[in-house]
C-alpha cells in the first residue's frame, strides 16, 4: 500500500470517527435535556420547521458557494491545474451531498405539512471575500461555511421536538462536520490533494448521512458495507 493510499484510508478513518462522535454526543446531550425536564418535549412538528428551514436556507446557501466557487477555481490562474482538478471533484461531491440534504429536509417539512423556503440560488458571500479570489479562498470560504453549519445542526438538535426530526438532523450534522474537517486538513495543509483524490472523490466523506433516513438513493455511514470492508473495521459474517 502507497503512503497516498495510506494517507486517503487515514483521512477517511479520521472522519468517519468525526461523524461517529458527534452523533453520539448530539444523542447524550438530547437524553441528558429530557432527564432534566424530567418528561419528554411536547411534539411540535410546526416550530420544527422553523428550525428545518433554516437548516434548509443554509443547504442551499452551500449548494450556491460550491457552484460560485468552481467558476473561481476555473479562472485561477495562480494555481496549479492539478490542484484545482482535486479541488474541484471534492467540492461537486461535497456539493452533491448538500443537495441530498436539502431534498431530505424539503421532503419532512411537507411531510409536517409545512411549507419550504424558496431556494435562491444566490450564495451568501461575505464582504471580506477577496476581489481577487484563489482557490485557497474558495477552500477558506467553504470551510467556514461547513464549520457554522456543523455548529447549527447541532444547536437545532437541541431545541428539536420530534424523533423523526432529530433522526434528520443528527444524520446531517455529522456529514457537514466530516465536510469541515476535510476542508480544513486542506487548508492547513496537513493533508494534500493527490491524483487518488481526484479519481475517488466519493471516498472523501463517502456517505451523505450518518444514520439511514430512508432516502432513495441515499448513502449512510449506520449501512454502508463496502466502507467497513475496505477499512476492515468489523469481522466477515
């Protein structure tokens, strides 16, 4: 085994580990607010919309960033091409992930009889966003992005009323951490992009969600076989 192939199996293991940790600890804190309160909160599908699209309104915000910034990676010149190559096939991917998201959170907010927010189509950039911008500050962008998102899945996860909900959003608040991460390690350059990288970009984060939401089409770390067979986590049945 090559030391990129290495350094890809580590990464992967590294967030794979992430999204684990902070479902279980999204799970203690849940259980530790309703000891507290002594009886479970009353079931409010419509004050969980509020919070669902909100988390909705950033998955879309997300969606529009990652497509802003592939037309800037495009035109960066500074850059090598390989690099932005990499960089660019992760971003789809990450983008592609985003997408299932949103279509999870759109479809229980009408399963709670809500209404969804109007997607835009406009990311969200904030006015420090260099006039000039390289990859490296479309990578410092999104990463940003994926931190507050991480942070706000589970904020919302405290407030929220109904299992079926929390299920949701503990299953994406893992992923946008494991987003964060990456992306980071990145930036830091603690890891690189490769030419691995940019044939597999499914295996950088390779699961949409962290539990089974039921989704067709969906990905989850709860079942997902050829993950535990390639990093032999769990012994032949």
């Amino acid at each position: 085994m090559s030391l990129s192939d290495f350094s890809r199996r580590t990464m992967l293991a590294r967030a794979a580990a992430t999204a684990v940790g902070l479902g279980l600890a999204a799970s203690i804190h849940t259980a530790a607010r309703r000891a507290e309160a002594k009886v479970d909160p009353t079931p409010n599908p419509t004050k969980d919309n509020d919070s669902l699209n909100a988390l909705l309104t950033a998955e879309y915000d997300a969606i529009a960033t990652y497509t802003a910034g592939a037309g800037i990676i495009a035109a960066d010149m500074v850059t090598p091409k390989a690099t932005r190559d990499v960089v660019t096939a992760v971003a789809v991917h990450f983008q592609d992930q985003h997408k299932q998201h949103a279509a999870a959170l759109k479809a229980m907010i009408l399963a709670n009889a809500g209404t969804p927010v109007t997607d835009t189509m406009m990311a969200k950039i904030p006015s420090s966003f260099p006039a000039m911008p390289t990859t490296t500050d479309v990578m410092k962008l999104a990463t940003d992005k994926e931190k507050h998102a991480a942070v706000a899945y589970v904020q919302v996860l405290q407030t929220t009323s109904t299992v079926t909900a929390a299920k949701l959003i503990a299953a994406i608040g893992g992923v946008e951490t494991q987003h964060f991460v990456v992306l980071y390690l990145l930036v830091e350059g603690l890891i690189q992009a490769n030419a691995g990288t940019a044939m597999n970009p499914t295996l950088v984060v390779p699961a949409a969600f962290v539990l089974d939401v039921g989704g067709a089409g969906t990905t989850s770390l709860e079942n997902f076989p050829a993950l535990d067979a390639l990093l032999k986590l769990d012994a032949a049945a």
